[in-house]
C-alpha cells in the first residue's frame, strides 16, 4: 500500500524538519516542506497531498486559516492546524475552514500520530459517506410514485402520470371509472383477482397495504409486481371523503433485493479476504463477528470466539488491559489506535478500534482490527539502527544526535530543567592520518569515543557528529555533576594516555561546556554552535600556550 503523503506548512524550519522526521518514522512520505501560504497552495495543488499539517501563523500575505481555507475548498484535503495559541478567537476563526484537528506546540509523536491517523480516517469516511450520499440521491431522483385518488364510490377522480404509465390508461380515459376497471390485480402466487385496496381503506376506515405478492396487469396485459398503500383522505372534520393509492413497480427493487443478497455474499467474502484481522465487538466486550485473518491470529475457529470476551482472545487477560483502545472508543465513540508488543500473540500489533451505531447514534460496540507489523517492526528497528548511528564508533551520528536530543530538550524544558552540552574534538587528526595512517586514525578515533562512554552515563546521548568532532547531551542534568563532567573526562583522558606512551602520540582533546540552568532558551543548533565556539578558543589557547 502507498505510503500517504503529508505536507508540512511551518515557518519555522527547525520545527518542520523536526515533524518531518517524525512523519518519516511514522511511515509516511512528505511530498514537501513550506512556510509561506502562497508556496503550500500551489504545493498542495501540485503534489495533492492525503493530508496538510497546517501552522496558523505564517510568513507571508496570508495566515495558516486563509490557506487552509483555500485548499480545504479547492482540492477537498484535509487539514491539521498546527499552533501555539489556542485562544477562542483564534478557534473560531480557525473551525470555519472545517479542520480535521488541533495540534497544541510542543506535540508528542504519538500524539501527532494519533490525531494524523484519525484524520485521514475521518476523512476517508467523509468521502464514502458524500459517495454513497450522491449515490442514493440520484437513485431517489429516478423513482416515481404512481398515485390514484378516488371518490366514497370508488371511482377515480385524479390519476398522475406515473400511475397513467404502469396502468397504461390515461387520465381522461380513467376518470369516473371504477378502481377494479383500471387497478386491476391479481396475487402472483394464486393468480386470483386480489380485493380492491380502496374498498379495504372504505371499510377499515385506515391505512393499508397490499401483499408483497401482488401482480398489476396494465390496459395491454402487462404484469408488473407492485408494491402499494391505500390511505382515506378526510376533510377538515374528519370525515372520510375518498381514497389515496399509492403505488409503484418494484420489478427492479426485487432485482436490488437479488443485487442486496449477492452484495452481502460479495461483502461476507471480502471481510474473510482482507489481511487485516477484524472482530467485532458488543458494548460488553463480547466477539460477534470475525474474519479469516482473525480466526488465524487467534489459533480459534468463529464458532469458539463468538461470544468470547474480545481481552481473552488477544491477550489472555480476565479484563481489557490498561490503554485499551477499544475501551477507549466505547467511552469517547471516537477511533481510537494503539501500538504494543502482544505476549500472548508473541506479535508487535497495531489496534485500531473503531465504533459501531445504531440508528440513534448510540454506541453499540467496536469494530476491532489488528494488523500484525512483527516483520516492519524488525526492519524499523534494524534501519533506524544504520540511518542513526556512526558505523565506525557505534555512537550516534549527526542525525541521530539532532533527533534524540531535540526531543530531550523539549522534555528538560517541560520539567524546568538545566541542559548542558559538551563539544569535544580531537586535536591533530590530520597529524595521526599521515603518519601513522589512516587505520591508527580510526582507531584514535574509536578510542575517544570509548573515554567519553566510561565517562558518561549510558542513557546520555553520545554522537559522532564529524571527521573528529564529538558532542554529548547528558540526561537529567544537575547542576553538582555538571561541574564535575569536565574534570572526570580530563582525568579519564589523562589515565588513558599514561596506560598507551609507546603508541607514538597522545590523545589531546579540546573541550567546550555549554551549561544552562532552567528552562533553555536556545534550539539544539544554536547550543551546539556557542560549545563549538567555546571548544575553538580552548583550541586556540593551546596553540598559543
């Protein structure tokens, strides 16, 4: 299945590439990255993207609102509106455009997943439904009532030109004769002349209906099924003044009811084709439907799920676990979606719970479908190991470095917490290559990054992020040991190089500590850029030394 296709409308572009990655993790492809609102529509109009993430705020003539405005109108794509103010004002303004959700900033993936995922859900329901909606209305625009009024004698006084069609006598012809001369039906079973529906109404004095077996035979002798009512008409009194018959030939609704029959038997089919295992469930949790695929995930035939709370079947517990999705949805009546590695399945399964109507729009229950990612799950992880660490030193690379720990910021200044960032680089690179060649660089190389995991804690975050630059984001940061990071690194380094005088050459290090306490005001980039600026003097004050 193609991947879908998301656009990201953001003037700030570290956000963006941020959401970008993100989005690439998650599996979707983003077609293109803008910050104006002119650029997105003609993007949006170009590429057609499944889905737009849309900041409010925008550079440019136009705001995020009048963008999503156009493309919602123009090309019918959906809209996330991505914002940090969630004031009512700018709400209002915003749910004119008709938005398929709200992403407060700073955002979680798995909420950016979530609320992505019910988007594009809701709007391919949206697009069925207006489908089916146009559907019905050009069925119902294509059938026509016949109608036939008639006085307490039983003669006729109107009939309208649908009733003049099936019954093959015109409105002059029939008017002032009796029903039975014109109305003649017979039951198709007996084939024997069926009772008059307006003496029926004259004599019950109410609304009736014929037999779903009854045949009209027209002025030529055609026979047609129809399907009919007989209603008296009243006065302002209440008195019965005549009868109404409505009728109309149901030759190609019984053809639909054969169409109905073969749809389902077609439908039944598809549901045990589909990869997808699919139950479905009552409000109590109970399985009253399954598939193949599902029989098969389970190890269970239908007729020993039926019945069989949904949390047995999946993951062997007397109760849904925490998280559950469809827990989830029968309390919100929304879709809900969950990831989770199933012991009981011993399978990585995506849940996707969904809910179930009647016709007063009370939940009635969920439709529950797991799709197995094991195989994607194995493949993810052993891509994201190559796309986010250095080959050579096992560290994480650039990538790697700039994802992880913008995501550690954010959370360091969620909680107030001090950052510090170190930049090391290893001094006479070049020098080591040409004499000793470019294996003992390597390996000088491979060596500084082993000093910098014994000094550092395994849960902080450790990058290669050049030839022979170095940096490090340490986790839960406290303002005691990050006085100390400097000290212990030098003396590690300086143990090190007492352990190793007959290599030839020393491991020198230039070192620059950016320390912040509190909430941070800078990105990752600028971090980075004022402990670069730091490691070079400390370079250059060697130099000169």
């Amino acid at each position: 299945m193609a991947k879908k296709q998301i656009m990201i409308v953001e003037d700030e572009s570290i956000v963006a590439e941020d959401i970008k990655m993100s989005l690439q993790g998650m599996g979707y492809k983003v077609p293109a990255v803008v910050s104006r609102g002119e650029e997105a529509i003609k993007k949006a109009t170009k590429f057609r993207p499944d889905l737009v993430l849309m900041d409010i705020v925008l550079q440019g003539e136009m705001n995020g609102i009048d963008v999503a405005g156009q493309i919602r109108a123009k090309l019918n794509i959906p809209v996330i509106y991505l914002t940090a103010y969630a004031d009512d004002d700018t709400l209002s303004r915003a749910k004119v455009t008709e938005p398929f959700g709200y992403l407060i900033k700073p955002f979680e993936d798995r909420e950016l997943y979530s609320v992505i995922e019910t988007a594009l859900y809701k709007h391919g329901m949206e697009k069925k439904v207006k489908e089916s909606q146009e559907w019905l209305s050009t069925v119902l625009k294509s059938i026509g009532d016949a109608m036939i009024a008639t006085d307490m004698d039983g003669r006729i006084m109107f009939i309208n030109p649908v009733a003049e069609k099936l019954t093959g006598w015109k409105q002059e012809e029939a008017k002032g004769k009796t029903i039975e001369e014109v109305f003649n039906i017979i039951n198709e079973e007996t084939g024997e002349r069926a009772e008059s529906p307006v003496k029926k109404v004259l004599r019950e004095r109410t609304v009736v209906g014929l037999t779903d077996q009854t045949i009209l035979i027209a002025r030529d002798g055609a026979k047609r099924p129809i399907d009919d009512s007989g209603a008296p008409i009243r006065d302002e009194k209440g008195n019965i003044t005549g009868v109404v018959l409505v009728f109309r030939d149901i030759t190609e609704h019984k053809k639909l009811q054969e169409m109905i029959i073969n749809a389902k038997k077609e439908w039944e089919e598809t549901f045990d084709i589909i990869n997808e295992a699919i139950t479905v469930h009552d409000s109590d949790f109970n399985i009253i439907r399954a598939n193949k695929a599902a029989e098969t995930m389970l190890g269970k035939s239908f007729k020993t799920l039926l019945s069989q709370k949904c949390y047995l079947s999946y993951h062997g517990t007397t109760c849904p676990p925490e998280g559950c999705p469809s827990c989830q949805t029968l309390k919100t009546g929304i879709p809900s979606t969950t990831e989770l590695f199933e012991p009981n399945l011993n399978k990585y399964i995506e849940i996707k719970a969904l809910p179930r109507f009647d016709k007063d729009n009370n939940i009635i229950g969920v439709v529950h479908i797991v799709r197995d990612f094991t195989k994607r799950h194995k493949l993810e992880e052993e891509l994201r190991s190559l796309s986010l660490t250095d080959e050579l030193t096992g560290l994480y690379n650039r990538r790697g470095f700039l994802t992880l720990s913008s995501q550690q910021l954010k959370i360091a200044n969620r909680l107030n917490k001090g950052v510090l960032m170190l930049y090391a680089d290893l001094d006479g690179m070049k020098w080591i290559n040409d004499k000793f060649g470019h294996k003992e660089g390597d390996r000088a190389l491979i060596e500084t990054a082993n000093i910098l995991k014994q000094v550092f804690r395994e849960s902080d975050i450790i990058a290669r992020i050049g030839g022979d630059e170095f940096v490090v984001f340490p986790i839960e940061l406290t303002d005691k040991n990050a006085r100390m990071l400097n000290d212990r690194f030098m003396r590690q380094l300086e143990t090190y190089n007492a352990g190793r005088q007959d290599r030839g050459y020393k491991l020198v290090i230039s070192v620059g500590i950016v320390h912040h306490k509190g909430r941070c005001p800078y990105t990752i980039d600028e971090l980075l850029i004022q402990a670069d600026r730091l490691m070079y003097e400390q370079k250059i004050n060697k130099k000169m030394a």
